[in-house]
C-alpha cells in the first residue's frame, strides 16, 4: 500500500500526485510555504491526506519560528510565537476550501499550542507528536471504514462490481482510503468482482490515481468516462456505488467531488445503493445543511486545456466548479470509522465515537 504523506528525516515527502500514474516521484517538504503550495496545486490532494499534510505544515511552520526561549522571557516568547503560528495558519487554511479536514487539522494543532504550557521548544516538540497522531489516526480510522463498509454492502451477488468516482483511496488519506479502503476491505474477503472507476474530468483522478492504486494492489479495474455511468447501471454492471467526501453537513448533505451529485441520482433511478466512505473529521457540524458548503472554484485551464492540447476555441467561457453536493436523501448510508449509519444519523456516528 502507498502512504502519500510521511514524516522522514525532520521533513514531509509527498508522493507527487500530479505526475502519477506516468512518475513516481516523492517531494520532500522542508517549509510551511511550500507545504502551502503544495496542497493548492495538488501535489497531495484528497480531503483527510490535505489534513495531515497541514498538520506537519503547523510543524514546519512553527519549528521556523525563531524565539528567543529563554526561561526569563518565556510569557512573551509564548506570546509571539503563537501570533506567527497564527500567521500560518491563515496561510495553511487559505489552500483549499471545501475539505473541512484541513481546517480540523489545523485547529487541533492550534490547539496544542495553546493548552502546551511550556516552553516555546517544547510546544513545538508537542506539534510535531500531535501532527503525527493525526497522521496514524487517519490510517486506522480508514481501516475501520473499510471493514465498517464491507458489513453494510449488498450481500448480493456474492461479489460485488462497485464504482467509485474520483480517488478516495490510499493517495486521498494517510493510507488505505475511505470509498477505495471499503473497496480494499471487500477484495480481501473476497466479496468484490471488479472496480469501476469514473475518470472523474477534469482533473482525472479516477482514471489516474483509482485506477493506478486498483492496478498496485491487483484489483480489476475497468476506467470508464463520467458520461457512462448510467448506461453501466442500466447494463446491470454495477451493484453498488462507494464514494469519499470532502465535508458533510450535520443533515448528512455530503460534498465531493464534481459529477457525485449527478452519480447519485442516477443510481437512485436504478435502484443502486449509493454509499458515502469518510472519516467523522469529515462532518462539519456546524453547518446545517449543504447549501453552506463552501466549494472551491479552480482555473479554467484544467477544462480546455490537456498536456498541450488546446480543446475549445476562443471566445468561450467557462465554470469549473471542483465539488458538488449530494442531498442526504439520495445517500443510502455513511459509513464512518464508528459503523455504517443513515445519513440524518451523524450525531449518533459522533456519539457512538465519544462512548468507544
Ligand atoms: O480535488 P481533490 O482531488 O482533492 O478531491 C478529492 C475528492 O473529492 C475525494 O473524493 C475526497 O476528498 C475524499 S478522499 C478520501
């Protein structure tokens, strides 16, 4: 399995997953800026992997704050660093605004450093143990969805074809994946048939990344274009649909990414179960429903243009929204690293976590 973010030898490599499936190539991140830059351009992309990448971005902003730390000037070496600590925050937060993991990371880093008493050496010691707690939390918390996911899948046929959209795998997350991570859980028990993997225009992380990791593990893969979906499902070739998330609303509203909407309403036309993968960092609570999901608007060039070519002729305008909202009543459950649960059911997801 790959792991696209890893702490090694006092930095972050990245597996660049802008040049998958052609290279791989691993950056090695040493600076809150370029921790920065590397999650706008996507180099790590997928909601809880853009998490944890921010989380050693705290990091590696905060050991880039020089103080003074002695013991006499400790209150205001405190003070000052948490201000420029702050400072990139604001930076790290500014990145990508729709995947709420980001800004849970970077909250719970903030919190470290604020309930850390001690010196400004050790609240830096702290956020280093903190981001990589993030880190191998997320990898369990997959692991669980996936097993979580296999227990709520069709029990018919016996193996399943699932297709997913985007890449919601190991290259999304700290490992093993949300929607690929029930997919990797139905394979090893031998309950799944076959991938169907959406390209996912424009950025291509279906037919990309789903695909690449399906062929590392020597799971089937069959890479259809975003239009086909529903003439698969009218054929009978999909039983079920398994997709991440980059924020739900308290009402189980789920964002993804662009074309999931229209995936689940053809599913529903089909009868097909239509599940969302994610983590409970996922949720934001705080919103009511998906109307006030923020969704990142990204450049133009990623419609009209592919390698060299050229598509559209000039004189054309374009919107490329990067995420979509599926309503919660066309989702058949969210299945969370606490179970599988309806999605007007969060607050017992989150309970059912506070009670484990
Ligand atoms: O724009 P991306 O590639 O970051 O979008 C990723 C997705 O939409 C994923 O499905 C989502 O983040 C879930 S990843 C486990």
């Amino acid at each position: 399995m790959v792991y696209p973010v890893i702490w090694k030898d006092n930095s972050v490599s990245l597996i660049d997953q802008t040049r998958l499936p052609n290279e791989y190539t691993v950056v090695e991140i040493h600076r809150s800026e370029d921790m920065a830059q590397a999650i706008t351009t996507m180099i790590v992309r997928g909601a809880p992997a853009i998490g944890v990448a921010a989380a050693y971005g705290m990091y590696l902003g905060a050991r880039e704050i020089e103080t003074s730390d002695s013991e006499v000037l400790l209150q205001e070496d405190r003070h000052e660093f948490l201000v420029k600590l702050e400072q990139v925050a604001k930076l790290l937060r500014s990145t990508r605004p729709t995947a709420v993991n980001l800004f849970w990371a970077i909250g719970r880093m903030m919190q470290t450093a604020y309930e850390t008493l001690g010196t400004v050496a050790e609240i830096k010691q702290a956020l280093l143990e903190t981001a990589k707690k993030i880190n191998a939390e997320d990898l369990q918390t997959c692991q669980a969805i996936g097993d979580h996911g296999l227990a709520a899948l069709p029990k018919n046929p016996e193996q399943l074809i699932i297709l997913t959209h985007c890449n919601a795998g190991a290259l999304a997350t700290a490992g093993y994946g949300t929607a690929l991570g029930v997919v990797r859980s139905a394979w090893k028990e031998g309950r799944l048939a076959r991938v169907y993997a959406d390209e996912t225009r424009p950025r291509l992380q279906g037919a990309k990344l789903t695909a690449w990791e399906c062929v590392q593990e020597g799971i089937p893969v069959t890479v259809i274009t975003d239009n086909m979906a529903a003439h698969c499902m009218k054929q009978g070739l999909i039983d079920a649909v398994v997709v991440g998330a980059d924020r739900i609303a308290a009402n189980g509203d789920a964002a993804n990414k662009i074309g999931t909407y229209s995936l689940a309403i053809v599913a529903k036309a089909h009868n097909i179960p239509f599940f969302v993968a994610a983590p409970l960092s996922t949720v934001d609570f705080e919103l009511i429903d998906g109307s006030q999901i923020p969704i990142e608007e990204r450049h133009p060039q990623e419609i009209y243009q592919i390698g060299e070519t050229i598509l559209t002729p000039p004189g054309v305008e374009f919107y490329n929204p990067a995420f979509d909202v599926t309503p919660a009543h066309l989702i058949t459950a969210i299945i969370t690293e606490n179970g599988a649960f309806p999605p007007g059911d969060l607050l017992n997801a989150k309970n059912a976590k506070i009670s484990n």
